[in-house]
C-alpha cells in the first residue's frame, strides 16, 4: 500500500464508505494517516457502582438483574435494565438498539462503560459500550483514539481503517535531513504518525505531535518562502507611473507629514513604481497616521487608472474612512464609493454597478468587497486596514479579485517575530515609527468607581473648552439585548450627571448601522460632546477633537482593547487624557492598569502583555486565526515555530529544492498555504 493509493486500497472501504471518508478530507491512504485523532480515551479498571458520580465516563462491572425492558416512547425504541454489583445497582438504557435485549445474557458479568447522568432523581448510564470480561482486559489502558467524526461513520470504523494502513503501508521516505532531526531531537516521521494513532503512552504522544508540529511548519514556511520570492519575481502588470498631482496633494495636506510617514511613502512609492509588484505591511501605533499613506497610494493607483479598494474591519470604520478618504480624493476629481453588508440590495446593486463600469474609482468597504458579485475594473491596488482582525486568507481573497494588484496592509498591532513568520510572512515590512509632532502624550490614570462624580467633572470642563469625551460603558455580562438597555441606562446617568447642554448620546453593537453612522457622524461634526458606547468604537475610529476617554471596567479588558480604546484620544493638538475606572483592585488588574498608566507605547505594552499572558491569546490574533494547521498551534508551539524556520533557514540551496520538488501537495496556490 502507498501513501497515494485512494482509501479505497483499505480492505472493507468501497465507494459508499469511500464518500463518507471524503467528507472528513480524506481521498488517499496519506490523507488517512494524517487524519490525526483529536484526543484519546483511556479505558480504566471498572469502578464500584456505588462510587459512579454524575457527569462522568466510566466503566463499571455487573450483572444483568432481572430482564431487559423494552418501552417505545414515541419512535425511540428504549431498551433498559439495572445492573448490580456487591456495592449497588445502576438503571442502563440503550437508544434504538433493540438487538441488544438478546445480548446481554442474564447472569453473566459484563463490563459497561458510558457516561453516568441524572434522569428523574436517580443515576442512569446512558448508551454504554458492552465488553466481555477478556475483552475489556485487553484495552485496559490502552490509549483509543478518538476522531472527528461524519454521520454514517463511527470512530471505530476510522481507527479500524487507520491501523489497517499503517498495517500495509510501505511509508515514504524520511524528507527532512538527518542532521535536523538531530539537533531538534525530532523522531522519525513514520513513527510520529503510527504513535499519533495508537500511542503507548502519553509521552509517545507527545514526542509523536512534536515532530508532526515541526512537519507542519517547516512545510508553511518552506512554502512561504517560495511564495515570496516567486511574488518579489513576478513582473507586475500594473507598474504605475508616478503622478505630480501627488506632490501638490501632499502640500495641501493640513499637516506636513512626519519622517516616518516620508520615508513609508517613498517605500510604497518604490514598489509600485517598480517592475515588481508591492506586498507590504505598514506597522504604527495607534494615532501614527497610517490612514493617509493608504490614500496617497489609492490615489496613485486610480491616477494610473487603476481602480483601489480598502477593506476595513468594521460598519463604522468604513463609513468614516469613506466620508474622509472620499473628501480628500474629490479633490482629486476621483470618485470613492462605499460598499458595506448592510446597505440595502438596491444601493449595492447601484454600488455594483458603477464599480463594474469603472465610474468608482476608490472602493472603500468591509468584508463585503470580497464577496464574489463584485466585480472589479483593473483592480491594481487594495488595501486591508486594522490586519490584524482580518486572517491571511481574506486578505489573499481580496487580492484574488484582480489580477495581482499591489497589496499594502496596515495593522497597529505589534506582534513577536516568531507570530509575524505566520501572518506576514510573504510581506515586507515599514514602520511608521514616529508620531506626529504636534502630539501630546496622553496623560492616564486608574481609579476606582468612588471617582466617577470627578470625572464627569473632569469631562465636563473639558466639554467647556470645547472638546468631545468617549465613555466606555459598564459591562454586562447577560445577552446582548441587556447590552442595549445596559448603555441606555448609564446614559441616563451620565446625562444627570452633566448640564443640560451638554448632548450625551450613545453607540452599542445591536443599533442598526444607519443608526450608528448618524451616531457617529454627529459626534464627528462636533454636535454630539459626550459618546458613551460599548466597544464598538475600539478600531481605527478617528476624531481628533476627542480629548478624554474615561473606560468603566477596564479590569475587564486586555492591554490591547485598552491600548486600542485609549487610541482613539490623542489624535489632535490637544492634551488628552485617558481615565480608567477599575471596579476591582486584585494584584492582577492592578499590574495590568499598571502598564497602561505608565506607557503609551503599543511596542511596549504589547511586550508587557506577552509576559504577563504568555502568547496564549496574544493581542486578539486567535480571533483571526484561520491558519489551517492540522495539529500545530501558532501560540502554545510558538517554540517549535522558532525551531522549524530556523531549520528551513538552514538548508542548502540543494536540500531546499529538493524538498520543495517533493512537495506537491502544496502546489504553489496561495490557498495552500
Ligand atoms: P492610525 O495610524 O491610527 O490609523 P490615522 O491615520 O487615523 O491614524 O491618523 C490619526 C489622525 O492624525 C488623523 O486625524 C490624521 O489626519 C492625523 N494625522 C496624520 N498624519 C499627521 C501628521 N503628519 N501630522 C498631524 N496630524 C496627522
Ligand atoms: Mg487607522
């Protein structure tokens, strides 16, 4: 049997089985193999019915007392019976499995093993597996594999068909060089894959997932590796020319823009002008003003003819960026258009239309500039704003909607090298690492809830001096719904607490999107001064007159939420001021508002969070995580990460190509990776 042969190579499967197993992405002996269990289960010696707790799954050892009964409950067939030993007695019922009543022999022992629940006050096992005695001796602790399932195949059928392969397979030859194996102290492939399986301990299984992790990576980063050097290879076809238009919209600017933002903008400038195509990430802080370098180059490209699109994670961030990037571009003479899921068919359609025709040149929207009615007119940049809340492969689809336009993606996050191989790994990187001049560091503070009544006077002089306040409302945790009176609620409070004039409005997660656009215009146009909300102000939002953010429960939030809320003060001349009100003072939350209040530096606190947390859920990453590794863990094997790509490093040309030659599962296809 070879790793290529069909499944259906395994004695047993015909075509029927063949289909279900496809379901589970398993076409070939190989897939098979590599169809890892998602855990194990350990067969334990049999417990005295006595001590059989709830909720638990074991195994306990009797006799059939008295005769099996069968009631018919509606169309479940339930077959029941109490089984003793010395300790006690324990009700079984089986679900439609009748034939069973003929199985269990009265008087002889059986060992049961299922899951012990409460039915009508008394304990009952549910659905339990039947053993022999001697058969149950056998898999006595044994380590079973257990396996995602389909419907129509059972555990055992894919364990049976998985030791029969690994029985018949002849395994490919070891690709990864000896002296690599060594040095990481990997075993050898073909007995990670049998152990994976059928391990005879947990510490097998342990070295077994540790080499088939370092599989894993080596594969992606090698991937990796070609995919970048064949994109930095590829001639683009959409090489623009630049435009002095450019020049003259950069003076008009009301700022001058920083070193940082000079230097970046002639690295965009390089890429695009080049023969090559441009694949780069722009990393600043919050407030860094990576906003206008998206602009300058959107506006490059639909100077070329080109038409430019940015992909935002939010309703709220695309209605802004759209009303501020369509300003600027109007200018221009180029028209930008919005396209969002939540418009109505008819304004999509419109919007559908003039995208097609080429009458739009800038496109800015959300998630639905990838969906695949829009047809674009000689895509030749797109931009992907706050990355990090978007996965590899949404931003590899939005490219795919033209033919190799030039990618930029901006993020705020700052992320460990070792996490950036896996999410960035095919881009170059610039750093806008300098704010602007006339910027103020914000000044921070954390108080306790005794404090709220200064600083609604706090917020209220500032609101006198002509400046705008974010609250971050109180959470709770009940349903969303809760959520809305919830804001509706402190609302009130807040207004109470300010003078009359002062308008107070509010922004949650369930208004509908024109409600919240309005909301946020407003607040924008300077007519709404105090904007009380959940966090749905936290990415990208942008409204420079907004001098203080006061956050209600900030022991609840992360450093990154907290660093991205603080973000969305400090964006003008004015001093800011970031207020967070702590309703608990554990050591924990006051280590965590510790950093905050002492730094203002996203490089900093993202560092201090990664101590504190580990990279566990590191600056909310995890929540894009589309990385489709079978067993690997971007966060938990971070090491093994390291490992792999400095062992890919340290091929030879030779071994290299070699390797990606046998590598054909991969293809080339961005997808695979
Ligand atoms: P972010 O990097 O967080 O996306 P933005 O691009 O939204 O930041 O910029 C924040 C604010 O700073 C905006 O109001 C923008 O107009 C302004 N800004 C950008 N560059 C400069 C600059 N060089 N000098 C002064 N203000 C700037
Ligand atoms: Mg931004």
């Amino acid at each position: 049997m070879k790793y290529n042969d069909t499944i259906q190579a395994v004695k047993g499967i015909g075509e029927k089985t063949a289909k279900l197993f496809a379901k589970l992405g398993v076409y070939t002996i190989g897939d098979l193999c590599e169809y890892f269990p998602r855990g194990y289960d350990k067969c334990a010696l049999p417990v005295p019915i006595a001590q059989a707790a709830e909720g638990e799954l074991l195994a306990i050892e009797g006799s059939v007392y008295g005769l099996a009964e069968i009631k018919k409950i509606r169309n479940l067939n339930l077959l029941s019976c109490t089984i003793k030993d010395p300790t006690g007695q324990i009700r079984i019922t089986w679900f439609n499995q009748p034939y069973l009543k003929n199985t269990l022999k009265p008087g002889i022992r059986y060992i049961f093993r299922g899951k012990v629940v409460r039915k009508g006050g008394s304990l009952t096992m549910d659905q339990p597996k039947i053993y022999r005695q001697e058969e149950y001796r056998k898999l006595l602790n044994h380590l079973t594999p257990i396996y995602s399932l389909t419907e129509g195949l059972t555990n055992n059928a894919i364990s049976k068909a998985a030791a029969q392969a690994l029985g018949e397979l002849e395994f490919p030859e070891e690709q990864i060089p000896k002296r690599i194996l060594k040095e990481y102290g990997l075993i050898r492939r073909e007995t990670a894959i049998r152990e994976i399986h059928f391990p005879k301990s947990m510490d097998t299984v342990y070295d077994a997932r540790k080499r088939l992790v370092f599989d894993e990576f080596f594969r992606f980063t090698l991937r990796l590796s070609r995919l970048k050097e064949e994109k930095q290879a590829r001639i683009t076809s959409c090489r623009m020319v630049y435009d002095a238009s450019l020049d003259r919209m950069i003076e008009n600017l009301p700022f001058q823009l920083t070193g940082a933002q000079k230097r970046v903008w002639q690295e965009i400038r390089t890429d695009m002008e080049g023969a090559f195509g441009m694949n780069r990430l722009i990393q600043g802080d919050v407030g860094s003003g990576k906003t206008i370098l998206a602009v300058l180059a959107l506006c490059l490209a639909a100077k070329n003819g080109y038409q430019g699109c940015i992909m935002v994670p939010t309703e709220v961030l695309a209605m802004q960026h759209y009303e501020s990037i369509g300003r600027l571009l109007e200018q221009e003479g180029l028209k930008t258009v919005l396209l969002t899921g939540s418009m109505t068919a008819a304004a999509k359609k419109k919007v559908y239309a003039e995208i097609a025709s080429h009458e739009a040149d800038i496109i800015v929207g959300t998630h639905a500039l990838i969906q695949e009615t829009v047809q674009y007119d000689r895509l030749g940049l797109v931009v992907t704003d706050e990355q990090h809340r978007f996965g590899v492969k949404q931003r590899l689809s939005l490219s795919k909607k033209g033919e190799e336009p030039h990618v930029l993606v901006m993020s705020a996050t700052p992320i460990p090298r070792t996490l950036a191989i896996i999410l960035y790994g095919d881009l170059d990187i610039s750093l806008v690492n300098e704010l602007p001049a006339d910027r103020l560091p914000i000044k921070n503070c954390v108080v306790d809830t005794t404090y709220r009544p200064k600083a609604y006077r706090f917020i209220e002089n500032q609101v006198a001096l002509g400046h705008q306040a974010y609250i971050i409302c109180p959470m709770v945790e009940e349903s969303e719904l809760i959520e809305a009176e919830n804001v509706i609620e402190y609302t009130e409070k807040v207004r109470e607490a300010l003078p009359g004039t002062v308008t107070v409005e509010y922004l949650h997660g369930k208004m509908r999107p024109k409600e919240k656009n309005t909301i946020m215009e407003r607040f924008a146009a300077g007519e709404i001064q105090v904007l009380v909300s959940t966090t749905v102000v936290e990415v990208g939002v942008n409204v420079p007159n907004a001098t203080v953010m006061m956050i209600e429960n900030a022991e609840r939030f992360g450093l990154a939420q907290l660093h991205q809320l603080r973000g969305r003060v400090g964006r003008g001349k004015a001093q800011s001021y970031c207020i967070m009100v702590s309703g608990n003072a554990g050591k924990d939350t006051m280590e965590r508002l510790s950093i905050m209040n002492k730094s203002n530096d996203g490089f900093f606190i993202a560092g201090e969070d990664l101590k504190l947390r580990g990279p566990g859920d590191f600056f909310g990453i995890r929540q894009s995580g589309d990385m489709e590794f079978k067993l690997a863990d971007i966060y938990n094997d971070a090491q093994v990460l390291k490992d792999a790509n400095e062992a890919a490093k340290s091929l030879t040309p030779e071994e290299r190509d070699e390797l990606l030659k046998q590598d054909t599962a991969g293809e080339i296809s961005e997808t695979a990776l």
